[in-house]
C-alpha cells in the first residue's frame, strides 16, 4: 500500500535543456497484492493493484504469468 501527497508547488522539470511542467495536485494511494503458485517446473503468478486520487483516474492494472524452468 503506498499513499502520495504533493508537498510542494514546484511543478517544472527539466530534463535534456527542456523544461515540462508535471502538476499532479492533490493525494493518492494505491494498493495491491500477489498470489504465485510454484509446483516444480511450473510456475504461475497474479499481481493486481488499485489506486485512485483526486486528479488522477482510477488506476486498475493486473499481471497474469507463466514460466517453466528446465
């Protein structure tokens, strides 16, 4: 779980002799979990978060794997 608050008003980058102006005001949080199943060589996994705040749209991801090991 992780929580975001913008503390200050400087919102300029600069970044290769370029300036970009990255204002994200106001707070977010995000949270997330994992399940991984692991039987021998077969490995699967799911990772999903969830975040939201005041300027920022609903954040909804998932990742879904699969590996095998020789």
């Amino acid at each position: 779980m992780s929580y975001l608050a913008q503390l200050s008003n400087d919102d300029n980058v600069s970044y290769g002799g370029s300036a970009y102006k990255a204002a994200l005001p106001g707070n977010r949080w995000r949270i997330g979990g994992g399940l991984a199943l692991d039987t021998g060589p077969h490995r699967v996994f799911l990772d999903m978060r969830y975040g939201h705040g005041s300027d920022v749209s609903r954040e909804v991801s998932a990742v879904v794997g699969y590996s095998y090991r020789f």
